[in-house]
C-alpha cells in the first residue's frame, strides 16, 4: 500500500506552537480521518482490480483479498 503524505500547509498547522490545544487536537483528528478513509478508499479499489492489473502491481489474488479484509484503521 502506498504511504499518504502529509500536506505541506498541515505540516505548519501541526507544527505552529501559537495554534490554541483545541485546534491543535482538531487538526490531528482530521489528519487522523483523513487517512482512515484513504486506506478504505485504496482497499476498495483493490478489490476492482482484475489478476492482470494484480500481477502489474505485485500481488495475487489472495494478498490482495487479505489486504481488502483488514479494517481502515489497521496498516
């Protein structure tokens, strides 16, 4: 699976120390969210994926089920 990268303007807000407890933990859930249904989206579209299109990326059939099985918050 591929890794997200964290956007450059979330890197400042994380990294900001001005920014209020409240915002600083509302950016983290969001961060958080963000990537809980990138992982869904990822795995959904896996599961699309015909076996030629499975070998182009590396993996069979059965890696490919056991990794649309896993739950989103799961890496």
């Amino acid at each position: 699976m591929t890794r997200a990268t964290q956007s450059p303007a979330l890197t400042l807000l994380t990294a900001s120390p001005r920014l209020p407890l409240i915002a600083s933990l509302a950016v983290r859930f969001a961060a958080v969210v963000t990537k809980w249904e990138q992982r869904r989206r990822t795995r959904v579209n896996l599961g699309r994926l015909d076996d030629r299109l499975l070998k182009d990326v590396g993996l069979t059939r059965m890696a490919a089920h056991q990794e649309m099985n896993r739950r989103f918050w799961q890496f």
